[in-house]
C-alpha cells in the first residue's frame, strides 16, 4: 500500500468501528422503514476467482428482508474493461443503485460508479478500495498471503486476445483452501478452488482512474480473518473514505460465504440509508 496516500495507523477508522458482536452473526438485515420514492436495486459484484454464486447468501437474505437484489457477473479481464461492463448494467437499472464490490470487485465498483450517477451508495466487502493511480495488487497489505512468490500462489496460463505479459492466474490449492477460504469447511473451500473463475494479470496491475468513494457515501465490511487483504490495509482504506466500518470478528476473505447474513446486513444498513429506502 502506498504510504503517501494511506495513513498506516487505523486509530482513526477503528474508533468508528462497529463491532459485530457474534449474536448478530446469524441475524438478517431488518426491512427498511416506509418511505415515499423508488426502492433502491442493490447489485453485487464478485472478485477474482469466485462468480455471482458467491453471493447467493446475500441475495436470499436481502430480498427476505424486502430489498431488491442483482449479483452480476464480473469479467476479471481487466480493470477498465470490468468496470464498463458493470457500469453499461447500471444504465439498465432504473432508480437508485446500492453498488457492492468483494475483494477486486472492490476497484471495480470504485472505477463503475464513477460514470453511474444512479449509485448512491457503495459498499465494499473485504475489498479493494483504490484512489486513482493505485493499483488492486498495491493493496492487500503487508502480510498478506498473496505478497509470496508468484509461482507458489499460482498456476499461469495464457488466454486469447490477452495484452503482451499477460495471464491468466488460478490459485494454487493449498493457498486456496488455507487463506482464501480458510474459515470455511475444507470439503467446501476444496470444491470452490475446483470451480475458480481465472483472473487475469491484468485486472491487478492497471491503474484505478477514478475514486468513486469521494464522492459517494462508504460502508466498509472488514474481515478480522482476512489473510488476503489484510485487516490493517482494509482499515486504513476505510478511514481513508470516511467510511461506516463494521468490524467482524473471525471470518476470512470469503465471510461473504461463510456469515452472509453478517454481510447482509451492513449492506441492508446502506440500502435503508438511500432515499426511498
């Protein structure tokens, strides 16, 4: 993480923190209170190596709970590319948008409501969070599992239509299973490594060139177990954007798997938050 830009004390953001406390890991999101005004769509963007079925807990709780829910697909090509596509969705969808983004769909959110002035409301979930110039790699903190030697954490290959250097990147399954999903079951954390989209390079190393949070109201979920995108990095990204921080205790970089209720409601918090919520 890039330390002109980012204050690497957390004092700040975690004097702001709300703690989940674990009674209301199980909890769903509460339904929003009556208002007069169009509902807001929450659309939810995946990471790397996951698709929309990673979100499937969030859908099922928030739409029990009365909100409008879309998980789309990312590409995982490229920054750029990835979030036009989700920004060419949200001119589908008519009223206010609550945009969410897990892990690189973080940068993606970031980069696609730039051009959305739909979105109203951004939620990131153990996520990237970058200022324009920084890239999703700089990012995930010291410490984390993903700062190892290259060809130990992947295995490369190349793809059709790719920029020059560029590749596909599949996590190893050791690195999968132990710090990617390592506080799911190992049976379960085993078939999501067997069922991992690809990556390419080029979705980590280009440059943001927006940053959407500055302008737009921030909920920020952080993992404490994250061993992906450290909790330290999460914070001072948060803190950074003013963000509502709700800290839980546990977990890992796939908690939107393993408590997407916990998830669920911080992002019906920011949903209740939109006007005509």
């Amino acid at each position: 993480m890039n330390g002109t830009t980012i204050r690497t004390t957390v004092l700040a953001a975690l004097a702001a923190t709300v703690l989940l406390p674990a009674e209301a890991r199980a909890s769903s999101p509460a339904p929003c209170p009556s208002q007069a005004g169009p509902k807001p769509t929450v659309v939810l963007v995946h990471g790397a190596w996951a698709d929309t079925s990673s979100w499937s807990g969030e859908v099922d709780a928030l739409r029990k709970a009365g909100h409008v829910a879309r998980a789309i697909a990312n590409p995982l090509r490229g920054l750029d590319g990835d979030a036009a596509t989700v920004a060419d969705f949200l001119k589908t969808v008519r009223g206010p948008v609550v945009l969410v983004g897990h892990s690189y769909g973080g940068s993606v959110i970031t980069n696609a409501a730039a051009s959305a002035p739909n979105v109203k409301a951004l939620v990131y979930v153990d996520a990237a969070m970058p200022d324009v110039g920084e890239t999703t790699a700089q990012l995930s903190g010291a410490g984390s599992a993903l700062g190892a030697a290259p060809e130990s954490l992947y295995d490369m290959a190349a793809y059709p239509g790719a920029p020059q250097g560029a590749k596909d990147l599949y996590l190893k399954q050791d690195v999968f299973v132990r710090s990617f999903a390592s506080d799911l079951p190992k049976d379960v954390a085993t078939r999501l490594w067997a069922t991992q989209r690809a990556a390419s390079t080029n979705a980590f190393q280009t440059p943001s060139k927006a940053a959407a949070w500055k302008k737009i109201p921030s909920w920020y979920f952080v993992s404490a177990g994250d061993k992906i995108i450290t909790p330290q990095s999460q914070q001072a990204m948060a803190e950074r954007a003013k963000s509502k921080v709700t800290t839980f205790s546990g977990g890992s970089h796939l908690t939107l798997i393993s408590h997407p209720e916990a998830v669920a409601t911080v992002i019906g918090a920011a949903a209740c938050s939109v006007k005509g919520g």
